[in-house]
C-alpha cells in the first residue's frame, strides 16, 4: 500500500517549513527579550544544586524549537488549518504560554505565577503531543523532548521559586 501524498506541493511544503520556523522561533524571541538581561539575575538567584548552569539553556532551548517547528510543519502539511485546525490552534496556544513563562519568572519576577503558569504549559504540551499523535505519530513524538525538559523546568521553577521567597513572589 502507498503512502498518500502529501497535499500540498513540495514549493508550498518549504514554504511552510519555513514559516512554522519562524512562528516558532518569533516566540522563541519574545521570551528571550525577557530574559535578555537576566544573566546576572539567574546566576544570584539560590538554585538547588541540581539546578543546570545558565549558558546550558540557549542550546537546550534551540533544539527544542527546532525539533517544534518540525513538528507542527509535519501535522500542517497534512492539510492545513482546514484538517488539523485544533491540533494547529493548540501549538499555538502553548507557544504562547511557553513565552509567557519568560516574562513571568524573569522579568516580572513573579515566582508563584510562573510556577503555576508553567503547569499550564505543561498540560497544553501535553494535549498538543496527543493531538499531533492523531495526525502523525513522528510529530508527536518530536515534542517529548520539549514535554520532559518543561517537567524538568517546572521543578525548577518550584524550587528556585521557594528558595527566593524575597525576590520572587
């Protein structure tokens, strides 16, 4: 049995490839304008002692959004808005609370909020990872990485936060 084609011609597939990608990485920006000057506020912060060193973020979080522009690029493909437009609208969604993570803990320095903020995240990855499942199981599982890494980062957010009652509230 073949395969079915893929709707779209290959120009426009690129082209979508390429779009995703910048969505994708467009949100990647906006949390990082938050957190741009916070190098110095990170490294003064007291961590648990399983807390990763800073510079270990930028290339953990580079790989994660390229592995979720592939990712959505993959279920879009498969017939746009018009097949996949809930599984398409919660990528979006979690895009939008991954940013809003940044600003939360980083530049409004609201702990308690992040960490809640970032359950939210978790549970939309989550519902985006099952959603992708559906219409291609390779895009699904290109988001476990970004799922397990959020865990990680919402034990960190819990920990950094109780041990700074002070400086994030």
């Amino acid at each position: 049995m073949q395969p079915c084609p893929p709707p779209f011609p290959i120009r426009i597939q690129a082209i979508g490839l390429l779009a995703w990608t910048v969505v994708t990485f467009a949100a990647a920006a906006v949390g990082g304008f938050a957190s741009s000057q916070a190098g110095s506020f990170y490294a003064d912060l007291a961590r648990p002692s399983w807390a990763p060193p800073g510079w270990l973020f930028g290339p953990v979080w580079t790989l994660l959004y390229a592995l979720m522009a592939v990712a959505v690029w993959l279920v879009w493909r498969n017939g746009g808005f018009r097949s996949a437009g809930s599984a398409l609208t919660l990528y979006l969604l979690q895009l939008a609370a991954n940013s809003m993570w940044t600003w939360l803990f980083f530049a409004w320095r609201q702990g308690g909020l992040a960490f809640a903020e970032i359950l939210v995240l978790w549970a939309l990855i989550a519902a985006t990872i099952l959603a992708f499942w559906r219409i291609s199981r390779i895009a699904g599982v290109l988001l476990l990485p970004y799922l397990a890494w959020v865990s990680f980062a919402a034990a960190l957010t819990y920990a950094t936060w109780t041990l700074n009652p002070g400086v994030l509230s």
